[in-house]
C-alpha cells in the first residue's frame, strides 16, 4: 500500500507518544487494513507492506501551526517507532517539492490516496 502522508496524517496525540506512538500507529494501521481486507471476503493470508511518502520539514511546521507542539518535537521518535515496527513499513521523507509525495506514488505505478 502507498499512502500520501501529506493528505492522510496520523492523530496528533499518536506523534506525540513518539516512538511508541509509531509503532502503535503501525498496529493500527495493520489491524485496519486486515479489517478492511476481510469485509471484502479476502481471508487469505496476506503480508502488508505499506509506504508513506511525505514532507517532513512541511508536516513539521504544521503540526507546530496547529499547536500540536508535544507531536513536533516527538515527530522524528514517532517515524522511528513507525519505521521499526515491522521491516514491511516505512514512511519516506520526500522533500518539500510540490506533490513530491505524488510523483513517488506515481513513479511506483500507483496513484492512490487514503485520507
């Protein structure tokens, strides 16, 4: 799965609790994908890969605009936590271009958008 972190943006209070905010984020979104699979009758055994593409330095300054202030300076522990919960999960600073993020979901073949 390829999701644009820049649309789809985890809850502020998971950022916040960091590392341990990011790897719970990580089970969340796992449970929620298998979920999802399961309403569409797949009962297979799957395994999920998921990559977040987003703008660190922009997502950052939002979450400080926003008064997120304990998340903006957890971010970087929370993409840690996130990025070691399993080998199969990676959020992937792109850098502050414009639709940075979109231009990577496109140059995997995919264009989709969760959020």
């Amino acid at each position: 799965m390829l999701l644009d972190g820049d649309g789809a943006v985890f809850l502020p209070h998971l950022i916040s609790l960091g590392h341990a905010g990011g790897q719970k984020a990580a089970v969340v979104l796992s449970e929620g994908i298998k979920q999802h699979l399961r309403t569409l009758g797949d009962t297979c055994q799957v395994q999920i890969s998921v990559y977040i593409f987003f703008n660190k330095q922009g997502l950052s300054k939002t979450l400080g605009h926003c008064s997120y202030h304990g998340a903006r300076i957890r971010f970087d522990d929370f993409v840690a936590g996130f990025n070691q919960a399993t080998e199969r999960f990676m959020m992937i600073d792109v850098g502050s271009d414009k639709q940075a993020a979109d231009s990577k979901m496109r140059g995997n073949g995919y264009l989709t958008c969760l959020g």
